[in-house]
C-alpha cells in the first residue's frame, strides 16, 4: 500500500450516528447520539480514520426546516464529538427534496464523491456504514464495501435485503462494526 493512501470510513447520520426521530432532526436539543456511537467514533479516529458523515436531509428542499438549522446541528454535534476527541474530517448533505432530480442524493453517489475528492485512498479498504437500503446502494454504486447497522431503519432494511443488495456485515450499531472496519 502506498504511504499517501490514507484510510477512509463513509458513515451514514440519522439513525447510525444519532437516534433516527422519524421525522427530521431540525434542533440540536432534540439530537441524541445512539448508544455506543462515541467510543465507536472515538476508535475510529485514533485509529487514523478520515470519517465523512454522508446524509440526505431532504426536508431542507422540502421546506420542512432550513439549511441553516441543518448546518447548526452539524455543528453542535462536530464540537460535542470534538469535546470527546472525535474528528469529522467532512461532511456532505443532499439538502435537494425527495421529488427534485439532482445528482447527490443517496443512492446516488456525488456526496461521496465530493467528501473524497482529492484524497487517495482504496476503496476496497473502505466501508460505508448506513441503516438504510439508499445507503447500501450508494455504497455499492460508489464501489465500497457496506454495511448495515440495525439502529434506525436498519431492522426494516434487514428485512427488504436482496441477494444484489447484500451488505458485507450486518450488525447491531456502528459500535459494532469498528471493528470489522478496523480490521479490513
Ligand atoms: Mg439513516
Ligand atoms: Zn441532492
């Protein structure tokens, strides 16, 4: 392996990182981290990891709450996981709404690419890690391997699994799958 390839991890928001609501999560005070998810970012990072978070916010374009709340939770959430010496090295949002087309939104694979670029790395060493079936597919668009966390939708999706959509692991959070991500 090259010395300037660095090690990636693509991780999905809502529902892996922070309790899905079932609805949108539009202020901070309603954010809750799962369980087990700051030892699991924690890991991570000391163990080298660029983490990008990669999720659809879609009630931005909806108009069910603005960017601006968006990018404030964003950024209570990067300082609470900083206090805890956790680092987002990116993050990227499709703020487009659910009927608009545009080339972004998961299972489509522009966050991705955008969160990477400029960056080497192998993208066979590389997970990303959703609760959704959109987030496999993006995954598996992108030419990554996945997986998917039973937290959020994830029970659903385990559910509506397809021999083509088959993740490469199925756990029980993303603590759980650190190490199957370390260890790659
Ligand atoms: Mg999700
Ligand atoms: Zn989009």
């Amino acid at each position: 392996m090259q010395g300037s390839s660095r090690r990636v991890v693509f991780i999905d928001r809502d529902g892996v990182i922070n309790v899905d609501l079932w609805k949108y999560v539009e202020f901070w005070e309603e954010f809750r981290f799962e369980e087990g998810v700051l030892d699991a970012l924690k890991e991570l990072t000391d163990q080298g990891f660029d983490i990008f978070i990669i999720s659809n916010q879609a009630g931005v374009g909806d108009g069910v709450f603005t960017e601006a709340a968006m990018w404030d939770v964003h950024e209570k959430m990067v300082a609470e996981l900083g206090r805890h010496g956790i680092r987002i090295l990116g993050a990227q949002y499709c703020t487009h709404g659910k009927t608009e087309t545009c080339d972004c939104r998961k299972p489509k694979t522009k966050l991705l690419e955008r969160a990477v670029h400029g960056i080497s790395f192998d993208k066979k060493k590389t997970f990303f890690v959703g609760d959704k079936i959109s987030d496999l597919e993006a995954g598996k668009n992108f030419g990554v391997k996945t997986i998917l966390v039973r937290t959020g939708y994830g029970r659903k999706a385990e559910q509506q699994l397809t021999e083509a959509l088959r993740p490469d692991y199925i756990v029980n959070n993303l603590k759980k799958a650190v190490p199957f991500i370390v260890k790659l």
